[in-house]
C-alpha cells in the first residue's frame, strides 16, 4: 500500500446533463507508485480531467461514479464524508489547475490563503510560528523576495508567480500525491519550462506520486516517468514513457504523435485524425475508435478489446496488435 | 528588408503606445508601449509570422493592419497605398482585400446566423447587387472547399465542433479572394488532431487562391510549419527576422535561442539532449521596459554595453536579421 500512494481501480464517471447521460469515464485502472509521475494525456472530451477530480473527490455535483475506488494511501477518497473527506484533500492530495487566477481568492492575501491552510489543514495555532511555515513554502516554490508575495494579492503577481504560489498552496501540507491539471497551458514557453523544472526538482525532493495531465505530449515527454493515452473516456495504451512516445502500439496513440508539428524538423505535410469523438452518450460494443481507425478488424466493432501487456509495463487495448502478437 | 518589387504589406517603423489614465480627470500618467518601432514586409504569396511570448505586441501589431487600432506613429502601406490614411473608397477595397481569422471561433461567429449566411455576409456587404442565386453557389462551393458538408451549412454555429467552426471562419475570411489573411493564433484553441487539418487547409487554399498571410503564434512547432518568414518579438520589438528554415536552424538571438530551446516535443531522446538555455525572471511590463537591450537583465550573454545601448536590427547575414550586441561587435 506504501508504495502505491494512488490506486483508481474500474473508475466509470457518468455526467446527467439536459442533454442525456455523458458516459465521460469507462472503466479506467491505473495506479502511482511513489515519487512516480503518470500522465494521463489525451484530447479535449477524453475524460482526463474528470479522472483528475475524482481523484481530490471534488467531482462536480451532476457527475455519478457509477462504479469503481479512487485510494489514496489505501483509503477510498470516493466513499468518505465532508468531514473525513477534508483530512485527506489538501492534506494527502492536492491538486493544481491550468489557471492560477482562478483559483485564488481574489480578496485575500498570498499569505491569508496560505496561512489558513497552515491552521486549519497542519493545525499550527502560533502565528509566528505559521508565518514561518508559509515563508517557507514560498521560497520552497522559487518565489523571489516571500516576505513581499506574503503580502500581495494575487491580482499583483503574474501568471508564472501565481502558479508557483499555487504550487506552494498545494504542497505546503507535503501532500503524497499532487494532481496537476495542464498547470502550464497557459503559461508561455519559457515559463512553462520553469514550471515544469520546478516541478520536476519538488517531486524528487518530497517524494511526490504525480498524476500529470496534459494535451501536450511535448510535456508528458519532459515530466512523466509512463504515459497513460486516454481516447473518449478509456485508457487505449499506457507504458514508459519512451515506449509510448517512441514505438506506440495502439493506431490512435500513432496517430496523436504523427499530428503534432514540431519545431525541430520542418514536416512535409501534416498527418491528422479523420472524423471526430464518437457520441459519448452512447454505449459502443466494440472499440470505441474503431469509427476513426484505418486498421479496423472484423471483431472490432463487435468485441471491447482489453487492455493487455504486450511487453512487461507497456498495456494496449487494440484487437489487431494482440493478434498480432499471437 | 524584403524586396520592395513584391511585397503587399509593409510595415514601416510603426508604434503603438497605450496611455495609462489615472484619476477622475484621466491625466495620462505613462504608457504601455505594446509595439515600438517595428518594420517589416510580406511579399506576395508568402506567409509571415510574428511569434512571441504575451505582451511582446504582436497582437497588436495584427490590429493595426487590420485597421482595429490607429498606430500611434509609423506607416502601413498595402499594395503601395498607405492604408493609415484612406479615403471611404479606398477603406472599403482595403477590408475587401485583407481579412482575418481569430483563435476562438465561437466568439468570431454570430451565434444568431446560419452558417450559410455567415459566409454570405462579405459577399451582401461587398458586392450588394449579386443575385442571391450566384451568391448561394459561392458559398456551397466554399463550403466543400474548407471541407464542411452541405447539410452544416443550416446549422448554427453552436451546432460545430471547434474544428467545423473554425472552417467556417476560414471559408468568410476567403470568399472575398483577399489578398492577404491576418491569422491571430488560428488554432490555439484547438485540439493537436484538428489543428493538423486546419493548417493543412491554411495551406492548401494559400496556394490555390495565391494568399499572403500574416501569422500571429506563440506556438513555434505550428509556425515552422506553416511560414516562410518568422519575426521574433520581445517586448513590442523584433529581436530577429530570418526565413524559416535559416531562423530554426541557425537561431542567432539569445532569446529566439532560449524559445527554441524552451518548446517541449514529443520526442523524449530529444529532449533530454538538448541544451536548454533558461531564461531568469519573466518578461518585465512594457510601461517601463529595461534600457538598452530589453532583454539584458534575463539573457545569459548579457554584457556591460547591453544594459546602455539598444542593439538595431542589422542584416548579420543575407537575409537573416538580428538585434543583439553579440553579433554587431564582429
């Protein structure tokens, strides 16, 4: 249990919206070892973000789990109550977002946020001794001159301070595992690879299991020690990262990487995906890409193909490449 | 900079400020200076593109040619016409001439109109006495063209994905058969599998209908890919201007160095060798931008002279120009 401070075992998420049911997350398995980071990455509608929530049990209130356990140090987060819910979330999982802005308080301090989180979540009374704690925590994150962003609001910082401060909010209970949510789309390219440094030096320091995700498989590249590809609400491949990127199996996975251009080679032209994201309200019997694939077997559009390792750590759920491996 | 004989736009020294207005009788106390002094020239049937980070200006710069913002000194000429000073005629061949595309084509769109009337509308407003039938017919064979079916043409724009509706905005920006299309971020608001198609589609019709484009990216894995001239701009100037292929492969400027080295790719071998050179801070606000070189307090290479003297945009080699002490010394 120690070593898996993350475990989302059969997670099925539906949202009930005036348009029908959404079935966002289809039976998803993955876990996170300590000091690991996995990164679910995949396209807009995939259901990554949802995974992300259900993960600090703060699912939106139209969303159902209709099957499956989120554990987090071996509790199921999904089953808790308010109360026992709030001595896990901020204390054994955090979570950061794409947009820093959002999530501050727009009337309140850099220092009020973190303060009352140093009360409230550690339990330190002393106001001397809690300033100290969130000091800390903020130079901990890169932040030039504490005792100033102590005193800022946030509309005073910019988009790459807020998100370090949003990084010293998450991490200042020392949480095992940090749920990060594209913290740097928003960011522009230099500053996203402060971020992405400083994450990457705060994980190993502090031992941190880190569920990534992102859009970007530049990223994923930088951060992640194995990818986890999500297509419409299922996992389709997950393994190293090198594996995935380099030799991934799966036909959607290959496609995803062929569509991106790069900045290091000039592309001739740009492959892309036919078609669309199926109709998530609907429930398909075979492969749920099977409508986009130009590899489609007979029993793909019949039988749901299971996810299974076709080298140790590397899982793929495509008819045509366990037959391929016999 | 660019051959005079063929270029369509030029854009000669312009300058946008913004002024900062304080108090009940708005007393101008500073100014943003967004865009300071900025030349350069598209040529026929070439694509280029403005990259940067927020703030470098060069949105702004794409409202200025677009006439959204009047400059606030320098000239922008079109087709040899000065299109800071028009007459009501000559306004209206200019907007017909030159068109744009945003990044987010649900706020582009009116969401009260059909698609088909979306992209009618440039043809009811340029050329009022066409007969409704012929208009239809331009519009259906537009369609098809951007790759939209015929039975999305009665559907509303909240009706699309963000790929369609982008296609839309695409197919209202060339039914006019402009010369030059202004894209703002075209397709930053679209996911990787779609966004390939709509630069394929940005390229396809560039050389069928022979468009000049002026493209605004911060993404420079999309701008290689799609441009034949990149600027780079830090802090509402051009740091360095090359064609494509000369500016990512022989990066000159400290910064377009440490953009190019910034960029994630999916590519882990890559990435772990390449050198990335990490810029300190972030980009100070452009009411007061650093003196001399605006990027002197962050770059690496930083010498004494940086921080004094403001490095010209000079011709290091053909074609290749760059702003930065390092390379005027030699």
């Amino acid at each position: 249990m120690a070593e898996k401070p993350l475990v989302v075992e059969n997670l099925t998420i539906h949202y009930y919206t005036l348009h029908g049911i959404v079935k966002a997350v289809r039976n998803v398995s993955f876990e996170v070892h300590r000091g690991e980071s996995l990164c679910l990455v995949g396209e807009s509608g995939s259901g990554k973000s949802t995974i992300g929530l259900s993960v600090l049990g703060a699912l939106p209130s139209n969303a159902r789990v209709v099957s499956g356990r989120v554990l987090i140090e071996g509790t199921n987060i999904l089953e808790l109550d308010e109360e026992n819910l709030e001595s896990i979330r901020g204390r054994k999982v955090s979570i950061i977002f794409q947009d820093p802005a959002a999530s501050f308080n727009p009337l309140f301090t850099i220092g009020q946020v973190l303060s009352d989180i140093v009360k409230y979540k550690l339990g330190i009374d002393d106001k001397e001794e809690a300033k100290r704690v969130v000091l800390k925590a903020l130079s901990e994150v890169g932040l030039p001159d504490p005792e100033r962003i102590f005193n800022s609001y946030p509309h005073e910082l910019s988009g790459g301070m807020l998100q370090r401060a949003a990084i010293a909010v998450a991490l200042v209970t020392r949480p095992s595992v940090l749920v990060a949510d594209e913290p740097t789309t928003m960011l522009d390219v230099t500053l996203q690879a402060q971020i992405l440094d400083l994450l990457q030096s705060l994980r190993q320091k502090l031992g941190l299991s880190m569920l990534f995700i992102t859009h970007n498989l530049g990223v994923a590249a930088i951060v992640c020690d194995r990818v986890a590809v999500m297509y419409a609400g299922s996992i389709v491949e997950y393994g190293p990262t090198d594996k995935i990127l380099l030799s991934p199996k799966h036909p959607y996975t290959k496609k995803l990487i062929e569509c991106v251009p790069r900045s290091s080679i000039r592309a001739g032209r740009l492959k892309y995906i036919p078609g669309s994201l199926p109709d998530l309200r609907r429930d398909y019997p075979g492969c749920i890409f099977a409508p986009r694939c130009d590899e489609v077997l007979e029993e793909c559009t019949r039988v749901k193909p299971k996810l299974v390792e076709v080298e140790p750590g590397h899982a793929v759920a495509c008819h045509r490449v366990l037959r391929a491996k016999g | 900079m660019i051959d005079e004989m063929t270029s369509i736009l030029e854009v000669d020294n312009l300058v946008k400020y913004f002024p900062i207005r304080k108090g009940i009788l708005g007393r101008v106390v500073g100014y943003v200076r967004a865009v300071d002094g900025v030349s350069f020239s598209i040529r026929e049937n070439e694509t280029f593109s403005l990259v940067g980070e927020s703030g470098s200006g060069k949105t702004t710069i794409a409202r200025c040619v677009l006439g959204l913002l009047k400059p606030t000194s320098g000239k922008i000429f079109f087709m040899g016409k000065d299109v800071t000073r028009l007459s009501k005629e000559e306004a209206k061949w200019y907007r017909r001439n030159v068109q744009a595309v945003f990044q987010n084509p649900f706020l582009s769109l009116n969401p009260r109109m059909k698609v088909e009337d979306i992209v009618a509308e440039p043809l009811k407003v340029h050329y009022k006495d066409m007969p409704k039938e012929e208009v239809k017919k331009h519009v259906y064979e537009l369609l098809e063209k951007v790759g939209l079916t015929a039975d999305l043409a009665k559907r509303s724009p909240y009706d699309l994905s963000g790929g369609q509706a982008q296609r839309v905005a695409i197919a209202r920006a060339v039914i006019l058969k402009p010369k030059l299309i202004v894209l703002d971020e075209p397709t930053s608001a679209l996911d990787v599998s779609v966004q390939a198609q709509i630069l394929n589609l940005l390229v396809d019709l560039k050389n069928e209908l022979k468009l000049s484009y002026l493209m605004i990216s911060h993404d420079l894995s999309v701008v290689r890919y799609i441009s034949d001239w990149v600027a780079v701009m830090y802090l509402g100037k051009i740091v360095e201007l090359a064609p494509t292929e000369e500016l990512f492969e022989k990066p000159l400027h400290p910064y377009t160095q440490a953009l190019l080295s910034s960029v994630p790719e999916p590519d882990p071998y890559l990435m772990r060798k390449k050198k990335r050179i990490v810029l300190r801070g972030e980009p100070p606000s452009a009411v007061n931008p650093p003196p001399g070189c605006r990027l002197h307090p962050r770059c690496p290479y930083a010498t004494e002279v940086c921080g004094k003297i403001e490095p010209k945009l000079v011709e290091y080699e053909r074609d290749h120009w760059v702003a930065c002490h390092l390379y005027a010394r030699k």
